[in-house]
C-alpha cells in the first residue's frame, strides 16, 4: 500500500519548510504554512522506519473536523483543507509550551504515579487512586515543547517566571484548554467514547492567541470506550481504547521504549496494515462517519503538490 513518508516541495512564494515528527510544514511568505500529514508515525520521541497506510488522511480530516467544531470556542489557525492530507493556515509565533489536559489517570500519569509521584506539573495528586481511574475534575499538566527529544513536564508558575508565556496569555490558554476539551468530550460521548486525555498547542498572531495543530487525533488524544468502562475499572481490567497508545504498548513488549541499547522492533507490513485499522477505526467512532480512502490514479506526491498549487493560486492576495 502506497505511503508517504517524505516530502520536499517547492511551493509559490515558499520561505522555508520544516519537518517534524509526522508533519511537514511549510512556511508561505511568513504569512501562511501548508501543513501536511504524513504517514509516518512516532512513539517515545522516534519515528518509525515504515509508514502507516492512510494515517496522514486520518489525522488530518478528523482535526479539520474538530478544529471547525470549536472554532466558536477560540480563533483557530485553519483557513482550508485542499486536501485529504493537507490543511492550510494562518502562521503563528507558536508558544514553546504544550497544553496536556487528563481526566482519566493513565498512560505516563499512571505510570509516574505507580512510581509513588504525587505531584505533577505542580498539581497534587491524591494518595489511592487506581489505574484508569477518574480525577475529580480535569487537571491541566503542561510541558515544554523540545526541538529535539522528550517534552519536560512542567508547572504553570514556571512557564510564568521563566517567561516561556504570559500571565494572561497562560489563563487564556488555559480557559481555551477546559472549553475545548468538554467540546471535545461532548462529542466523543455521542459517538460512545471517553475522550480520556489530549494535548492543544497555541501560538501568537498580531496579538491575538490562536489554536494551533492539531485536535483530538488519535496522535495527540487518548479515548476509552464508553461501555463496558466502568466494569472494567472496578475489576481492574485493561480498558478498551483507541488511541496510539497500543503502538507504546506494542513497543513495550518487544522491549523498546527509545532508551541507550535499545533496538527498534520490525515493523512488517501486516502490522502495518493492522496500525492502519486502528486508525480508520478510530475516525468512523469519532466522527460517525464512514472513512473513505483516497485513492487516486496519479500518485500521492503529485496530487498533493497540484491541490495545494491550486489553492495558493486561487488565494494569492
């Protein structure tokens, strides 16, 4: 199955283009970037040597669609989609923080908290809690955003001081982070999921704080199926979930998690294949829809290159 691991475009009035983990993001005259999606996928701060089918199509519809479905909530980056794997918008000066909002203990917070930690990103934790179980309320637990290896986490009087944001940009931030995130699991529950946990990052743009990235993918959020949820944590069963935490898992097992000595695993071509069902399946629970693939008769370079040519013509003010 054809993927797309790597681009290298040169679009009209281009400035610069960087590539991240998954994304591919190029700078248009300081003004706009083309974000593109790639097939590549990442765990513990690496990629992964093969592409995952269709992934790119699945992260970039399902945060076109939530970044439309939150747009009443914040200013959001997102002028157009031209397509399946592409979403073009507004450049902001993006904050070197990444906003993590938690419901649920579970996944690295478990993990760290199994460890006997009782205080994360300055937010005190109580003694007793079990794995998957739920907080009170909502915690917000932010990290740095690294150029290069694992994220820090770190308290809200730290961004302050060390003046990675404002005072009053962080609350905003933070007011945006609680309302998008019931947004979010407003909608998740219609659909028969618990959006358990997810991360929104913002930027800057003639002063005015936007939503920025991605929303709500499986890359970026954690879900748990509502049924069967709460029968699972009483009797202290894993839960049924879709997110990329089976990939973590998958590497765990096969004793990777990016630490000196480590070997990566091989990743065939089945499992693969299965990582791309996981994903569709996840963009049919959450949005309701069926997933249609994308195939087209010219290739995926091509066509991607065309569609956003186009776009950028049709818009060039």
């Amino acid at each position: 199955m054809k993927t797309l691991t790597q681009t290298n475009y040169s679009f009209p009035n281009q400035k610069g283009v960087y590539h991240g983990k998954v994304r591919d993001v190029y700078n248009i005259d300081d003004d706009k970037i083309v974000m593109i999606a790639t097939d590549r996928i990442s765990a513990f701060d690496t990629v992964l040597p093969k592409g995952i089918p269709f992934k790119g199509q699945v992260l970039n519809q399902i945060a076109s669609k939530f970044l439309d479905a939150c747009s009443d909530i914040c200013p959001n980056w997102k002028l157009a989609t031209p397509d399946p794997m592409v979403t073009i918008g507004l450049k902001c000066e993006g904050f070197r923080v990444e906003m993590i909002i938690r419901s649920i203990l579970t996944g690295s917070a478990w993990r760290e908290y199994k460890n006997g930690c009782r205080e994360l990103c300055g937010v005190s934790l109580p003694d007793g809690m079990r794995e998957n179980e739920r907080f009170p309320e909502p915690i917000i637990t932010p990290t740095t955003k690294a150029e290069e290896g694992h994220d820090m986490n770190i308290s809200k009087e730290e961004i302050i001081s060390q003046g990675l944001v404002s005072k009053d940009d962080y609350e905003l931030m933070e007011d945006y982070t609680r309302k998008i995130f019931k947004r979010g699991q407003q909608i998740a529950a219609k659909q028969g999921l618990i959006l358990v946990d997810t991360k929104y990052e913002f930027g800057k743009r003639d002063g005015k704080v936007y939503l920025i990235d991605e929303i709500h993918t499986p890359d970026s959020s954690r879900y748990f199926y509502a049924d069967g949820y709460e029968e699972r944590f009483e009797k202290g069963e894993a839960q049924k979930q879709l997110s990329k935490e089976f990939v973590r898992q998958w590497l765990i097992d096969h004793n990777f998690m990016n630490e000196p000595g480590q070997v990566l695993p091989e990743i065939t071509d089945d499992y693969a294949e299965s990582v791309s069902e996981r994903y569709i399946e996840l963009y049919e629970h959450i949005t309701g829809e069926e997933f249609v693939k994308n195939i087209s008769e010219e290739n995926l370079e091509t066509r991607i290159e065309e569609n956003v040519k186009k776009w950028l013509n049709d818009n060039n003010e």
